[in-house]
C-alpha cells in the first residue's frame, strides 16, 4: 500500500509519538511505499528558530525525517498538469525551490485575494450558519450549498461554479486538478464547511492543505489529523470519485 502523508505527521514521526508500526496496524496493512511532494517542503520552509542557526538545523532535521520514511519517493506536478513518481532526495528539491526566492511570497500574496470580511459577506447574503453546516456529510453539503446557490436565480451546482470561475480565469485552460482542489478548499472555507481560524498565515496553511489533498489522490491512503483538512478533503474525493481513503490516526 502506498501512503501520503499529511505535513503534520511527519512531525509526529520525527518526535515519535507515531511510529511505521502505528501507521500499519492503522491501514491494517503493509506498507510499500510513502510518498512526499512539493508541499511538504515549502511547509518546511516556514519553519522557525530562535536563531537563523536554529532554524536552518530545525529545517535540516524535517528533511531528514522525510528522507528516512519517504526513502526519497517523491510526487511532482509538471506544468503539463502531469503528476509523476520520482526518486528524489528532499534536500534537493528544498535547493530547486529556494533557488527562485521569489516564490513563495507571490505564492502567500495571491492566496490571499479575497478578505474575511468579504468571507464574512458572502456567509451573510448566503444566510450560512458555519456552527451548523459542519454538521453535513460531504455529500449533503454539496446539496444544501447548491440549494444556496441557487437561490439567486442561477441552477449551478457546487462543481459548475468552481469550473465557471476558472474558465473566466485569463490561464483558466491550463489549470489543472490541484487548482480545482485549491478553488474547492477557498470556496468551502468561504462559505463556512469547516472553516479555518482566521489568522495571518491561514489562506496560505490552506492551500498546502488542498495540495496535499492533491497528491494524496495517487497513493492508496491520506493518514492526517487535521480534521478542518480530513473534511474538505471527503468532498473533494466524493466530487471526483477518488479511491483514496483518508485515516485520522488516533494522537
């Protein structure tokens, strides 16, 4: 069975209150492969210290712990849209990213688009509860947020919306799935399904939550505990019929 891994477990690895033998009796199976991506890095770049010493050794030490459970198995997506399986040393792919030091700030300004209180708006005119729509499965959120929808006047389903708004999008026809995920994970949030805390930094926690939602769709499991991730992450699976299945390991 091949495993993806949410950024939060590796941590649980590194410090071991999870180990490979929690992972397995969890999947009730045995496991071949784990894989990393992109994303795992790039959350590993926000790590801090105290010291930029510290902080270069707390970085060093993630990639460490990635390169020991992933055995360097590493998923990328091309610009083709293309996702493909690489053995690839973490410590290497940290290099290729910080080599265009722009990146990452462009990456956290445009995620960051929309305002709370335009969040907060959208809630309002939509008449959204967030305390009870949680309560919905998957599936019935994306009903009763179509049914919302379609008070305005417009039959568009949940789906049909995020497909109408990257089409506008001037580079709407090389977007590929991971974009559709993020615009999944912006709008559920928007509209309340399990939204995250407001804080400087959610938007962009975010969008490496869809990302690793994306990835995770190429292995057999996602084991994560993030239960504001766990969530979006069903629907987005039910959308696209994808097999994945996702564990919450019990910390």
């Amino acid at each position: 069975m091949n495993l993806y891994l949410d950024n939060n477990i590796f941590i649980y690895l590194e410090n071991e209150t999870l180990k490979l033998s929690d992972l397995e009796n969890l999947i009730e199976n045995r496991i071949d492969k784990i894989f990393f991506s992109t994303s795992h890095i790039q959350e590993t770049l926000e790590i801090k210290g105290k010291t930029e010493k510290q902080r270069i050794e707390r970085i060093n030490q993630r990639l460490n712990t990635i390169e020991k459970f992933t055995n360097n198995h590493y998923l990328n997506e091309n610009l083709n849209n293309q996702v493909n399986k690489f053995i690839e040393s973490p410590f290497n792919v940290i290099q290729t990213i910080t080599e265009v030091s722009f990146t990452q700030d462009l990456m956290k300004n445009m995620v960051n688009l929309i305002t709370e209180e335009q969040k907060k708006e959208v809630r309002k005119v939509l008449n959204i509860d967030s305390s009870k729509i949680n309560i919905y499965s998957p599936l019935e959120v994306i009903d009763q947020l179509t049914k919302k929808l379609s008070q305005f006047g417009q039959e568009y389903t949940f789906l049909d919306m995020i497909q109408i708004g990257i089409s506008n999008h001037k580079d709407g026809y090389t977007l590929g799935r991971s974009n559709m995920i993020a615009a999944i994970f912006e709008l559920l949030d928007m509209l309340g399904y399990w939204k995250d805390k407001a804080t400087a930094k959610s938007n962009y926690a975010r969008f490496w939550d869809s990302s690793h939602t994306f990835y995770a769709s190429f292995c057999d499991y996602f084991i994560s505990n993030d239960k504001r991730t766990v969530n979006k992450a069903k629907v987005v699976y039910d959308l696209y019929n994808i097999d994945t299945k996702i564990i919450i390991p019990n910390i």
